[in-house]
C-alpha cells in the first residue's frame, strides 16, 4: 500500500493511524567509530534518516563516504556506536541478537555487493537455501525457489550454476533470494555497479516494481547516476553526515521503456 492510499484510508475511516506507521525506517543519532590499533576512525557522524513506507529510496556519497556501514546498520548485520534504528516500529538496536536474527529473517531481504552466490550451488539451490534459512524444507521450497525465479523471469536458468550466468542474471537471483523470506523491506548495496546501463536499469525497475506493486521498502546504496530517476527520495551521504536531500517523480515511461532484461 502506497504512503498516499494508507493517508487517504486513514482519512475515510477516520482510523488514528501512529506516525510511525508510515515509517518503515527510523533511524536517530547513528554514530559509527571503527578502531584499528591506536587510531580511531569516525565514519557516521549522527546520521538521522527516515524512509517512507512503499517508498524506493536511494542512498548516494562518494566511495568511502559510508554507505554501506550505514546500510548495514540499519539491516542490523552491524552494531552502531551509538543511535537506534526502528524498523516497522520496532527498536533492532534493543534486540538480543537471537530477536534481531529472526526479525531479518521475516522482514529484511538483502542484496549483497556483488551478488554473494554460492558458486557450488545451482540457481535454484542458491534460492532454496534462503528458503530453508526460513524454515521451509524439500518439495515447498523448491516450489516456492521456482515461483520466486518466476518473479525475477530466470525459471529457464534454474539448473544452472551461476558461472553459467550474466551479470544481470547473478543480480536477478540475488534479488530472488533475498525475497525468500517475503520481506517488507528490501536493502540493496550497489545493485547495479557491476551491469552495464541497460541490465542496471531493469535490476532497478525490479526494485521500484517491487516497492510499488509489492508494497516492500526499499533502500538502495548506490553512486550510479544512471539510476537516479528511479527513486522516490535520495538522500546524500558526505563524509559520514547527511547532505542534499532529493524528492523525485519516478519517470514511468523511462522505466517501462527500459524495464527488459538483456541478456
Ligand atoms: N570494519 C571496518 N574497520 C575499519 N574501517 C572500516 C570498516 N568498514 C569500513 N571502514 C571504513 O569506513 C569508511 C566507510 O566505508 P564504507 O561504509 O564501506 O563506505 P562506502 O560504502 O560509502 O564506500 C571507509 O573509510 C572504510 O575504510
Ligand atoms: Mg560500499
């Protein structure tokens, strides 16, 4: 549901909806300090960031800026310094590492920087894994590992290893897996830094499809320019602390224009 039908609900049925629930990211004060011997190194200087149910936001800086510190954090693969990130409501910094373990299996897909298959296992058994990861085992994971490729338009390579893929592919079943657990909220580093522009612009018309159709937020890393016209909101990161904020119309007919896959 999109944050416009969700006010447009809480209007009709005069509903007092929390403010919260339209944030399907919070995060206040993040402070990122990395020790390496005697030298301290500051690398998110109190980042405050919010995104927006159903939205498709992306996250730019330059190299080293901090992007994916702070997109792991908020995934809650890192531990900040300092600062509390809520997600759906929920407080992961609060968690013990069992409850946040779980809360990212059901709620958190992510897409690694570049793709993190397991090169020994098939395209199906790479999306399978995930499955099992969440519980389902044998003949309905693999249904559901089939009805996820179909979603991504790679059931064709399902028997393949990804050695056997292109760039796009990897990317497609990278998505797929991170789907496993039917999350509400999709993170993605760097999607489209190793695709060429015409496979980086249908792996993020399958982003924004996926926010907009599917209801998921999605929170993209990137420095691609190429992409920018795809997202509802970008937020710049510099040297550790919040810039430019962008709010965007996405451009349907470029994203429909340039959605296929080429493989
Ligand atoms: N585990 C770590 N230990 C020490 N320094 C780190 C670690 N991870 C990242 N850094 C440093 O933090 C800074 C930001 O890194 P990163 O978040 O990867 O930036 P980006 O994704 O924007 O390129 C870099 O200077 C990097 O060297
Ligand atoms: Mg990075």
């Amino acid at each position: 549901m999109t944050n416009l039908q969700l006010q447009s609900l809480q209007l009709e049925r005069s509903i007092e909806l929390p403010s919260q629930q339209l944030s399907a990211i919070s995060a206040r004060g993040i402070e990122m300090v990395f020790r390496s011997g005697n030298d301290y190194c500051r690398v998110l200087k109190g980042i405050d960031l919010e995104v927006q149910q159903g939205d498709i936001q992306f996250l730019m800086g330059p190299s080293g800026s901090g992007k994916t510190t702070l997109l792991s954090i908020l995934a809650g693969i890192l531990t900040p310094t300092a600062g509390s990130v809520r997600i759906l409501g929920r407080d992961i910094t609060q968690m013990s590492r069992r409850q946040l373990a779980e809360f990212r299996r059901s709620q958190i897909g992510f897409v690694f920087q570049g793709f993190n298959l397991f090169p020994t296992l098939s395209v199906l058994e790479n999306v399978e894994v995930a499955l099992n990861l969440n519980g389902l085992k044998g003949e309905a994971s693999r249904k559901q590992a089939l009805t996820l490729l179909a979603q991504v338009d790679l059931i064709d390579k399902a028997q393949l290893m990804p050695c056997h893929l292109s760039g796009g592919q990897k990317q497609r079943v990278a998505i797929a897996r991170a789907l496993a657990g039917n999350p509400c909220i999709l993170m993605a580093d760097e999607p489209t830094a190793s695709l060429d522009s015409h496979n980086g612009h249908a792996a993020i018309a399958l982003l924004h499809n996926l926010a907009k159709e599917r209801g998921c937020t999605v929170l993209v890393v990137t420095h691609d320019p190429r992409i920018t016209e795809f997202a509802d909101r970008i937020v710049h990161l510099e040297d550790g602390e919040i810039g430019r904020m962008e709010y965007r119309a996405v451009d349907l007919e470029a994203l429909e224009r340039q959605a296929s896959w080429s493989t």
